[in-house]
C-alpha cells in the first residue's frame, strides 16, 4: 500500500482511493472510431511512469489526475481533475 | 539427448533405492540457443512449454525453442492457486476449458509425470435465493453443453463441508451451492516440469536465463528476436509471457487490451485434511483449498489497480483471510505461512487472447487475468496448432485479438472494458 497526497485532503491511505482508469482511456465525444477504439481497448501498461485517474471515494470524493510508477508506486505529480481550468 | 528420457514408474523407483537415487538423468537438457528454429516460444511458463510440447507431439514441429528469462515455471505458474475447472458461463470459455479440462484427465499418464491432479470437486456457494437463481442457470448452461454439474442443496453442502459456519447467525449464510465434481487441483510447479521434460525429449530446446530484449521485423515480417544470449532466428514467435504482455508486445510496437494488475494468494501452515473440495463462492471473491502437503491455500480479489511490483497490499489479506474465516471459522486458528503476488494480464473483456498480431509471423497467446493454470493444457494445444497451421483451432477462433475492434467480446463478468471491474 501507499500515501496518495489528495489534493483536498493531504496524504490519505491507499485504500481510501479507487483507481478509476488510466489517463489515456478517456474516450472523447468527438474522437474518430480509430481514436475511440484505441481509448477503450489499448494501452500502454509501461513498467515505468504513466497518468492515472483515480477516486478518493471513502474521502472527499473528488476525482484525481496522478502520474504514478507502475512498478515502485512512486507519484510523481498529482493534482485534481480539472484543477487546470 | 532428445528421445533418451528415462521412464518414471514404481519399478523405476524401487530400482533407485538400491543405488540411493544416484542413477536418475536430468529431467531435461540445458541446451545453448541455436541460431534459428520453426518457432521460438517466448516465456517458459506451463502455457509457453505446453505449446512446445504439442508443436513437437501433434504436428512434428521439433525445431522449437521455449525461451525463459528466469527459470521455468517462475512466473505465473507458480504463483496461483492450482485450481482447475471448467463451470464458466459462456459457451466460448465452456467448450475451451473443457477441452483443457479433457486434456488434464490424462495429463499424468500422457507426460510420465505426476501432476497431482485431484478431481475433488470445485464448489460454488449461493448465499442468497438471486445466487441460487444464478447457480441454477450456470448449471443449466454448464449441463446444456455437455459439462459436469450439481446443484446441491444447503445440507447437501454441509455434508460435503462439515466444518462449512451453517450457524443461523453465520458471515456468510450458506443457502446452498452447484458443484462441478471432475474440478479441483493440480501440482503447479509439476505441470511446468512435467512438459518441459517430455517437450525435451521430442527435441524441443528448454533454454533457461535467456531473456528477449528485442524482437526483430524485416519487411513487415518477424524473422526472429534478440535475447540476453545473442540473435536467434525464427519462421515464427510466439509470444506466451501472460503478465509482461504488454511489455514484450510494445518490442513489436503493439499496445494490448492489457493492465498489468497484482494478485495475492496466501497459504497456511500444513495441517490433516480438513477441506475436501475446492471451495469458491458467487457472492464474495474468496477460493478456499487445501493442498496434498496439507496447506489451506487461499486466493481473493486482485488489488485493483496497475502495477509491476509483485508486492500485494496488506489490507487484501485482511479481507481474504476475513472471508476465509467467515465461511470456515475453524480457519481463524491456523497461521498463515507466506503470502505472494504474482502479475495478471488483465484482458478488457476478462477472456484470453490467443492468434495471430496484425504483425506477420507474431502470435499472441495473454490476458489470461487470473484464470491461466486451468487452461495450460488447452491453450497449449490451441496455440501450437495456431502456430503449426497458420488458422486458429475452432476452440481459440473466438479468443483472437481483432475480437476488440469487431465489438465480439468475450465478456464472463458483463462488466465491459474496465479491468479492475472483473
């Protein structure tokens, strides 16, 4: 297990977070079938670095943007979704 | 040498107690890769061995490498919890793992090798009348199809699994179960031996500590891969790695319907024979066993989540251990002796993928999620005559890759394509 530092609530256990989907699987409305298939049905699973939505779903309920390592857990970068706009 | 290996049998081995066991040959060779075979295997799992031993044995391909990065059996097929069925719900999974399961009913005598399978019967609980309504229509599709199944009724249950809580006030109530009797187990570690060694004596090269780095296309076509012990040639590669899927397959430039997710399994100390059957439910995701050296074995949800890093999170074993005792309380006084992870391909419709990659030459055999050791047999047999034919094998027709973009997923769960819903 590790800490994810929410960005509403600070660092909260693991197991209070549902990974929802990798970043990459985001279909968008306007996206070509080649686009959209590619969103739903392949990914880059890397042993390394990749984005990643999640949920604090026993917390604050918001969803969050975070670039996790696969294999070390590491999260280099988060932030909440949509924090950008 | 290739054709010489020695008989295991009850004589062989009153023989060997008269030179103290010193006279037994190696189970198989370690052969140096060749510079090019008919098809290299990449990934020496039961699975990758498998389809050596049937490329030689069935379609007389004996120019065949398996190539492991680590030693054989390693991976995933020493990692799960040895059980062995066919009761899906879909007629594509029911007709592919009843040929699997066919196959292991004669596996021993056919390797000259003891697999340990043991069909004590595999279990599913109802704990409520809407499971008993879905056991009874798995039953229904299993019997309609030509599969072993019974519906049992709540003291038909206890009788099977006395130490089972039936307590008015229990976890887990248990309203009854349908059982599939020619399910059960098998000795992992011995089904990876027991192919390697007979694969070795068609002539098939086991190569052990030879990783692949690269895989190599000329032309459109693949003519062979790089490995941690130089170039090797091949007609054909066959990639078997279910787990690093995804990594091997990004050498070609392919992306998967692959997440690599992590899943736990947990075994007690060895205690007498307690637990006859393998016991499974429809409501909670919690596989109870007890292996021949008299180990409880347990297995549970994955962790839900995309990772490499065969470590499994802690509060996983508390949830498995807390269903485990819940059904078994008796359970709550064992200790648990090791606890371990090993990596799924989780697939996006929770089905395997097994033919040919839009890549010519490439094949595919992953996705396994956590459903690979009850099919080694059968996905052997499917993939080598994948491979040896060129066409699918009407079992593994429907389990190709292009399954995705033509919208005929295989979907058991009916969860759609999100891994960590399976």
């Amino acid at each position: 297990m590790f800490l994810i530092a929410c960005p509403h609530c600070g660092p909260r256990s693991q197991a209070e977070f549902v990974y929802e989907r990798a970043e990459e699987a985001v279909a968008y409305p306007d996206g070509t079938p080649q686009e959209t298939l590619a969103a739903l049905y392949t990914r880059a699973n890397p042993r390394d670095f990749a984005w990643e939505l999640w949920r604090h779903a026993y917390g604050c309920r918001g969803w969050i943007r975070m670039r996790r390592h696969r294999t070390t857990h590491e999260i280099a970068e988060i932030e909440a979704v949509g924090a950008r706009l | 040498m290739p054709g010489a290996m020695k008989g295991y049998s009850a004589l062989a081995l009153l023989k060997g107690g008269f030179n103290g066991h010193k006279s037994w040959p190696r189970a198989w060779r370690a052969p140096e890769p060749k510079a090019f075979y008919d098809v290299v295997i990449v990934g020496g799992g039961g699975h990758g061995l498998a389809t050596a031993y049937y490329l030689a044995k069935v379609h007389g391909v004996r120019r065949v490498a398996v190539l492991e990065k680590s030693w054989i059996g390693g991976g995933n097929t020493g990692r799960n919890t040895t059980i062995v069925r066919s009761n899906y719900r879909l007629p594509q999974m029911q007709t592919f793992l009843e040929l699997s399961l066919k196959l292991w009913e004669g596996l021993s005598q056919e390797l000259n090798y003891n697999l340990m399978f043991s069909q004590r019967g595999a279990l599913l609980l109802g704990h409520s009348d809407s499971d008993m309504t879905r056991l009874a229509e798995l039953g229904d599709s299993l019997l309609t199809n030509g599969i072993d199944a019974k519906r049992l009724s709540r003291e038909q249950v206890a009788r099977l699994v006395p130490l089972l809580d039936m307590s008015p006030d229990a976890r887990f109530p248990v309203h009854g179960g349908l059982i599939q009797p020619r399910g059960g187990t098998a000795r992992h570690d011995a089904v990876a031996w027991g192919y390697a060694r007979a694969a070795d004596a068609l002539g098939v090269d086991v190569i052990q500590n030879c990783e692949v780095t690269g895989i190599d296309i000329q032309g459109g076509k693949t003519v062979g891969v790089q490995t941690t012990k130089g170039a090797i040639g091949a007609d054909r590669v066959a990639i078997c790695v279910a787990g690093d899927s995804s990594t091997v397959a990004a050498m070609a430039g392919l992306r998967l319907p692959i997440e690599s997710h992590m899943l736990q399994a947990f075994v007690s100390e060895p205690v007498k024979p307690m637990i006859n059957t393998v016991i499974m439910s429809r409501s909670i995701h919690c596989y109870i066993s007890q292996s021949d050296k008299g180990e409880i074995v347990l297995g549970g949800d994955p962790d839900l989540y995309p990772s490499y890093s065969k470590r499994g999170i802690p509060m996983r074993i508390e949830e498995v251990a807390g269903q485990a005792i819940g059904l078994v309380p008796a359970l709550s006084r064992l200790r648990m002796l090791r606890c371990w992870s090993g990596v799924t391909d989780m697939s996006f419709d929770g089905a395997p993928i097994i033919g040919k990659t839009p890549v010519e030459n490439l094949y595919l055999n992953g996705g396994w999620c956590y459903g690979g050791f009850k099919a080694t047999p059968g996905s052997g047999f499917v993939y080598a005559h994948t491979l040896a034919t060129g066409a699918p094998h009407p079992a593994n027709a429907p389990f190709g890759l292009e399954r995705f973009a033509s919208g005929a997923t295989i979907d058991e769960a009916a969860s759609g394509p999100q891994p960590q819903s399976r």
